[in-house]
C-alpha cells in the first residue's frame, strides 16, 4: 500500500501548518535560528508565513513540503537509475 507524502506527513504533524522549529533540522539540516535567518530572506526551498505578527513562529506548509520531498525523492531515483539500470 503506497502512503503520499503529504499524508503521511499530515499524520505526523496532525496539521496542514507546521512551525519551521519543528521541521528545519530534519528536513533543511539547519538549527532553529539559521533556519528562521534564511525564511526571513526567503532562502529556504519552500515557502514560510507567519499567522500573526512579525512575532509569530515561521511556519510551513505541509504539502510544500511533502513536494520537496517527492522531488528529492524523485532526483535521487533518476540517479540511482542510471548507475543501476
């Protein structure tokens, strides 16, 4: 049975939003505050917001990330073909 993506990340998080806090280390390798750096400069591979003031938490949306993933996912299948195939 094939899970996407985007569910299975909804089922982690059980929202649609998540805090960039939550995902920047395991999905961009970057500590809390590199990560907030490069949202503010819109540096990161997917997009951020905030609900809120300036003062609120960057946040993240889940199927912008899940298409990250997939793409990343994809690049390395490709690669992984063409020494394999």
């Amino acid at each position: 049975m094939k899970t996407s993506t985007f569910f299975a990340l909804m089922a982690e998080y059980s929202t649609a939003s998540v805090e960039l806090d939550k995902v920047c280390e395991k999905y961009f390798g970057l500590k809390p505050p590199e990560a907030a750096k490069r949202a503010n400069l819109n540096r990161l591979p997917v997009p951020t917001f905030r609900c809120g003031t300036q003062k609120s938490a960057f946040m993240v949306h889940v199927e912008d990330l899940a298409n990250l993933i997939d793409a990343q996912r994809e690049k390395a299948l490709e690669q992984w073909q063409k020494m394999n195939g």
